[in-house]
C-alpha cells in the first residue's frame, strides 16, 4: 500500500583502530566514570548495554560471566579479562558504592546515554558501540585470528545446526590471547 521501502542501513560510527591506543591514554587521564566505563568496554569489546550494567557478582577471577538475560543471542557469554581490564574493574571497585562497575545516582548504573554524550561532548563522532567495529577491524587486518574466535569475541553466535551440536567449546583460552594482544595494542 505505501510502495516500496527502501531501508538504508547505518553504521554506528567508529574510530579508526590506528587512533584506538591515544584514545584509550587519553581516557587513563581522567578521573570520571564514563571514561572508566569506556575503558572497560574496549578491553572487553562488549556492548554498551552489557558493560553499563555490569556487576561485581558479574565477575570471578579473570572472567565475567554474562547470564543469558544479559546477552542479545540470550546464551551465556564468558568474557576473558587482561590485566589491564582487572586494573579497570579494581579501580571501579574503590569508587563504586554498590554492586555497579559504573554507578550513577541513587544505586543505579551509568545511563544508557552517558558514554555516548561524553565522547560527543568531547568532540568525537564515534560512539561506544562502535569501538565494536574499531576492535573487529583491526583483529582483521593485524591478526590471522581465526573468524570463529574474532566472532565469539564479539559475543557473536557462530556455531548453529550441526556444527553447534557438537563444537561446545565457547573458545575461552583462545579469546583470552586475543584479547591480550588487544589490551597490549590499546596500552603498549
């Protein structure tokens, strides 16, 4: 009746992988909760969403663990934490006064828009959700990661049908070097 729709797709913009590692010095400089919060979703590559809301529970060892409720494949997804993502969530635990990493007023987490209005009112065009892409661009151009390992990092379901009724493994140990060499290119 309305004729044909012709939907355009929109990229979140990103910021070059080249330009990653001086904004992430840059946000080690400031004492805030978005830029902490920022940090903490680079390392780990998360959504926005998941990284906004994360918890302490959330987190044993040198893992986070996020429940089914919490991921948008609604399966559980265990991401590998550096030492430089530790440092970030030790620095979240002295601040924080409650069980958010990134709390805002009144025992809540930081709001769905606080990292993306900090980087805008720094002056940056990429948002949050794009450090998605700056990440998976630069595992593409400077690694010979396999695409099952960069996906699952991402949080991505990979394995269906066949192949996922019998590969079971969520790749932990080999997410956890990719996301080593990250940490060391975002922090030499």
């Amino acid at each position: 009746l309305l004729g044909k729709q012709r939907h355009k797709a929109t990229h979140i913009p990103a910021l070059a992988y080249q330009d990653a590692p001086k904004f992430y010095a840059w946000l080690c400089t400031l004492d805030h909760t978005a830029a902490l919060a920022l940090r903490f979703l680079m390392l780990t590559v998360a959504r926005t969403s998941e990284a906004r809301l994360a918890n302490f529970s959330e987190i044993e060892g040198e893992v986070w663990t996020l429940t089914p409720e919490r991921t948008k494949t609604g399966r559980e997804h265990r991401v590998p934490l550096t030492p430089e993502a530790l440092k970030a969530i030790e620095v979240a635990r002295e601040r924080s006064p409650n069980e958010y990493l990134f709390p805002a007023l009144k025992a809540q987490p930081i709001s769905d828009m606080a990292m993306s209005s900090f980087m805008k009112r720094e002056g940056y065009e990429a948002r949050p959700h794009g450090f998605r892409a700056t990440f998976r661009t630069w595992v593409e151009e400077q690694t010979d990661t396999p695409f099952e390992v960069k996906e699952a990092a991402l949080g991505h379901m990979v394995d269906a049908g066949v192949v996922g009724a019998y590969q079971r493994s969520d790749r932990l140990e080999k997410r956890r070097l990719l996301m080593t060499a990250w940490s060391s290119y975002l922090k030499p």
